[in-house]
C-alpha cells in the first residue's frame, strides 16, 4: 500500500506536470518556434523540481509521523521536533545528497538500499541534470548545465525518473519503518 | 490563557502541544493527511530564542486557545 505522498504525487502532482507536457508539446510544435515554448519549457523545469520538492517534504513528514506514533505520547513532540530541525529538504533543492541527509535521519544507508536495484543509478544521475537545469532555468544562468538548448524529451525523462525514483523511496522507507516499528508506517 | 480542544482547527490558529511543558504557537499550515490511518498533518511555529522552530504535529496533540503569549 503506498504512502499518502505516493499518492498525492501519483495522482496529483503528476497529473498537473502531464497537464504542463502538453502544454509544452503543443506550443514546440508551432513553426516557427514562439519564444512561449521557451517559456513553457522553463516553466515545466521549475515546476517538475518544485513538485518533486514537495513530495519528497511531505513523504519524509509521513516516515516522521509514523516513528513518532510508535513512541508513548510524552515522547511524541521529541521526535517530532528533532526528525524535523534543519531538515535540508524545507530551504533546499530535491538533490540527491539532500535526500540523503534528511531520510538517513531514520537509521538507514540509502546509498545501500538504492543500490539493490541497479536502475536507480540513472535516476540518481537525471536528478542532477533536473536540478542544474532547475537552477539555470531559476537563476536565468547564460548556458544550459550541458552545453545546449533545454529538450523536452529530457525534461520528460526527467519525470519519469523522478517518478520513478518516488515509487523506489516509497518501497524503501515502508520496508526499513515496518523493520523499525514492527507494524506497516502507513 | 483560555483552551478548548477542537476538532477545527485552522491555519492561524495559536494553539497549546499537548504532553509538553506548556508549548504554544500558531498553526501556519496543514499539510494533508500525512498521519496514521491519514490524520491530518499540522506544521506551527514556536516563538522561542534565539529563533523561531517549526514542528509538525497532529490534531490529537492540539488544543486551541485564545492568544500566545
């Protein structure tokens, strides 16, 4: 059973994204191409990371709830005030090693758990790419991270590996919690 | 300081948590149904020195009262 974040990204947040894909396929059809397509295309780079952002935020307050019900009610504001202080994920980019930082709070090696599936190696890699075209798209950067013009098609496969890389998240924490707490976190 | 429980509880409003010493803020937003069998999910902000803390808590663990102090 997925976490409510799963689910909120599954049919939420990437039913909006797919609402911006074609946006953007539609106007990078038009010849000659309208300056709106670049636009759009920056726009579907900005909000991919935000949305992914906001999953992965929201997945990490989930695990925090789920460890802070296994603990008797005194307890309860501690973890939650400790799981949740400096969290990198609140005032940084979705990267990899924010990721890490924040989920390895819960006592796991998430490189380890990562590497069982040798897929997730390439989609660590596409968030790098999603995060530098984040930051060239938001800090209007002169040049592209790779050297030329933002693609659709990258942007695309930057999605699915973000949503992919949800689905793998998801797996992961439900199994390392349930190991924790002896029961499913959700 | 009046408190009431509630089951009502909305953004801006400043409330006590519960099972601690006494500490207050206000409810800045609530994030969904993030909690066990998918309570919803409240985020307030402690005044405290030397800077303000957020945390995120349950509305079992809330209990709305008329001002902070």
């Amino acid at each position: 059973m997925p976490s409510n974040a799963l689910l909120d990204w599954q049919n939420n947040r990437m039913r909006r994204l797919t609402e911006v894909d074609a946006q953007c396929g539609s106007t990078s059809s038009i010849v000659p191409l309208p300056d709106l397509a670049d636009e759009n295309l920056r726009g579907f780079v900005v909000l991919l990371s935000a949305h992914f952002q906001g999953f992965c935020r929201g997945f990490h307050s989930e695990c925090i709830q789920a460890v802070a019900a296994g603990v008797p009610a005194p307890l309860r504001f501690v973890v939650q005030r400790q799981c949740l202080a400096a969290r990198e994920i609140d005032k940084g980019n979705p990267r990899y090693d924010t990721l890490k930082a924040d989920f390895e709070r819960f006592g796991l090696d998430l490189n380890a758990a990562l590497a069982a599936n040798p897929v997730n190696a390439l989609r660590i890699t596409h968030l790098d790419h999603l995060n530098s075209a984040r930051n060239y798209v938001a800090h209007h950067k002169a040049a592209t991270p790779s050297g030329g013009p933002l693609a659709l098609a990258d942007v695309r496969t930057w999605q699915s590996s973000c949503n992919e890389f949800a689905g793998e998240q998801d797996d992961i924490m439900y199994n390392h919690l349930r190991g924790l707490l002896g029961v499913a976190p959700w | 300081m009046l408190a009431q429980k509630t089951s009502e509880i909305k953004r801006g409003d400043h409330v006590k948590i519960l099972h601690t010493a006494g500490v207050v803020g206000r409810v800045v937003a609530l994030l969904g149904p993030l909690g066990p069998k998918g309570a919803q999910v409240y985020r307030v902000l402690i005044q405290r020195k030397p800077k303000p803390a957020y945390v995120e808590v349950l509305g079992d663990q809330l209990e709305t009262v008329s001002s902070v102090p």
